[in-house]
C-alpha cells in the first residue's frame, strides 16, 4: 500500500506491483530508507513551491526531477538556485523603491508586495523607471528653486503632484512647464536685480 502511495504521488520505484512473495522481506528493509527520502522531497518541495510562483519556467524541470529519489541534491541545488534568485528580485526591489522615496516619491503601490511577489514587482518597477527618470531631475530642480520671494506654494503642489504613484505624464508636462517659465522670470528678476546694485554703486 505504501508503495502504491508513492507511485502515485510520482516517484519513481524500482518495482512492479502486486509484489511477490519473496519481493516483499527485501522491501521491508528499503522502505524506512526511501521513506526518508521521501519526507526529504517533499520538505524540499514545500519551500521550493512559492519560488517556482516567482519562476514557472522551472517548474517542469523541479518536476521531472522530484520523481527520481537518487536525484534529492539536484532538486536542493535547484531550490538553492531559485531562493537566490528569489531574495535578489527582492533586494533590487528594495532598492529601487529606497532610491524613489529618497527623493519623496511615493513608494506604498509597491512595497507591500516586494515579499509576495518580488520578480513581478521588479518588472513593473524596470517598465516605470523610465518615467521615474525624468520626474528625478524635475523634482531637484523644483527643490532647488529660490521661493524666497514667491513661488512657495506652487512648487509644494508640484511636488506633491509629481510624487504621487498615480503622476502622468500630463502632470510632468505642466509641472515642467510652470518650471522652466518660473526658472526665466527668475533670471530676469537676478538680472534686474544686478543692475539695479549695479546702478546704485555708481551712484555712491
């Protein structure tokens, strides 16, 4: 019975059931052995599934390799592989995300799934990188904006906007807009500003 168990969870036995008689004393003594051998598959198997969810592709490989009971370091090399590559998916994400929000980007779209899902969450996170490339340098250059004099509170709602997880591209147009006419009237103003230091000395 228990051999029959085996066979048809998929492993693959050297044997022909119904067993004859003199088959049997011989099994007796295998099974304690390919029993633990068992139980170490399915240990194996049991930490390997949420990976193989990250890592499909290698699913029918772990597959084919779980049946054969010789093969049990092969499948733990391959469950070593994909924890690797599991906790690197997981580490390029927190370090995306960690990069984003030091530049006050909002970040709570993600990170609550970096755990669960690192690989697809890695991916959207490649695809929206882009745009997160071109939001970078607007953001800088709205923080470095001289609102001493004006300007203070457009620029929080540029900020605001551009951090957003939901910012498109609309917003990065007008943000970018507002931005580089604020930057000329700001060098206009300099310049009259200089002159008029300039006009005073003279006439001191």
């Amino acid at each position: 019975g228990r051999i029959s168990e085996w066979i048809s969870d998929g492993f693959e036995l050297p044997t022909k059931l119904p067993l004859l008689a003199g088959e049997m004393i011989a099994w007796e003594e295998k099974l304690p052995r390919i029993g633990n051998q068992i139980e170490s598959t399915h240990s194996i198997w049991a930490q390997m599934e949420p990976h193989l969810e990250q890592w499909p592709e290698y699913r029918r490989l772990a597959e084919r390799t779980r049946g054969h009971l010789n093969a049990i370091q092969a499948l733990d090399v391959l469950l070593q592989g994909l924890t690797a590559k599991t906790e690197g998916a997981r580490e390029m994400c927190e370090a995306r995300l960690e990069s984003w929000a030091a530049h006050g980007i909002e970040t709570s779209t993600w990170s609550p799934l970096v755990d669960t899902e690192p690989r697809a969450i890695l991916e959207e996170l490649d695809s929206h990188q882009p745009f997160i490339d071109v939001i970078i340098p607007l953001i800088e250059g709205l923080q470095l904006m001289d609102t001493s004099v004006n300007g203070g509170p457009e620029v929080e709602h540029w900020l605001k906007g551009l951090r957003s997880s939901i910012a498109g591209l609309d917003i990065v147009e007008s943000a970018q807009d507002w931005f580089d006419l604020a930057v000329k009237r700001r060098a206009r103003h300099r310049a009259f500003l200089d002159q008029a230091r300039d006009d005073l000395a003279t006439l001191w």
